[in-house]
C-alpha cells in the first residue's frame, strides 16, 4: 500500500534468455493499482539492448572468429512515389575463419520491410539480403541494423537515404 502523495519505485529484471532478439528490444509493463479496479491500470514502455558477450573470448578464439563485411553502408534509393514500394539489397560477406552467424537485422522504421535470407554464413561465402523501402512524401535517412557473431564489429549498420 502506497499513501497518497508518496512514492514507490520498481525493480526489474530483464532475461534476454528468454527472447531470441538481439539488439533493441522494446516492451512494456502494465500497473494495476487495484485488482478490483483494472480500468485504472497503466502501461509504462520498457526498452533494452541485447548484445552478445564476447568477454570469455582468448586471443585465439579472435583469430579464428567470423568478420563480417557489409557490401554498402549507404544506400541511396531513387525517387519514387509517396505509398510505392521500392525493393534493394546488400551483401554480407564473411572475410573470417569460422561460420559467420546473422543474429538479426532490423530497422527501427515501420516503412521497412526486411526479406529472407541465410542466417549463416560460410568463411569466403556471402549472402545478399533483400529489403523493401515504403517510400515517403518527404526525403529521410532510414538506418538498418545487422548483428553478427563477429567479435571485432557485432554490430554494423546501412543508412538508407530516399531523396
């Protein structure tokens, strides 16, 4: 029970074991104050970040570890239509010694869609990633992030530019 007029504070633990994305994460807790009254409850939004650990790593495991290596790190789209859909891709090459792992790709902007491909990836092999950009009334920057089980860059990033 909390008087009127104080303050209460929270803890909470986050168990990214429990869900299969890395990187920013994004939900939320719902309070209900009184169980008999749950028209009253509130929902506060929760943010993290998942990241691989790489800390356990010896300087041998680095030498023989997967290097990703991105085929742009812009691209720039052509003038299309304000609801028209305009479809590109990117490579992804692994430059390392071991099976590079693709743990995901996403973006932060509604508009884009990513389409399929191979979570991993040989050494000296590549794979091309397709994506599909809802274009907008107005120019914009869209920045698309790519995880990997690369220890030196886990996470790389492409801004797409739609003029």
């Amino acid at each position: 029970v909390v008087p009127p007029g104080e303050r209460v504070s929270f803890n909470f633990f986050i168990r990214p074991d429990r869900t299969p994305l890395y990187g920013f994460v994004s939900d939320s807790v719902t309070f209900v104050p009184d169980p008999a009254n749950p028209a009253q409850s509130f929902t506060m939004p929760v943010v993290a970040t998942f990241d691989e650990d790489f800390s356990a790593l010896t300087a041998d495991d680095y030498r023989r570890a997967p290097a990703a290596e991105l085929s742009a790190e812009t691209i720039e789209l052509p003038a299309t239509p304000a609801g028209q859909s305009v479809t590109t891709n990117f490579a992804i090459r692994n430059t390392g010694r071991s099976p590079l792992l693709v743990r995901r790709i996403y973006s932060g902007d509604s508009g884009v869609t990513i389409g399929r491909y191979k979570a991993n990836i040989k050494p000296g092999k590549s794979v091309t990633v397709p994506l599909t950009v809802l274009a907008s009334d107005r120019p914009r920057r869209i920045s698309v992030a790519i995880i990997t089980n690369d220890p030196i860059t886990p996470t790389r990033s492409i801004t797409i530019t739609q003029p």
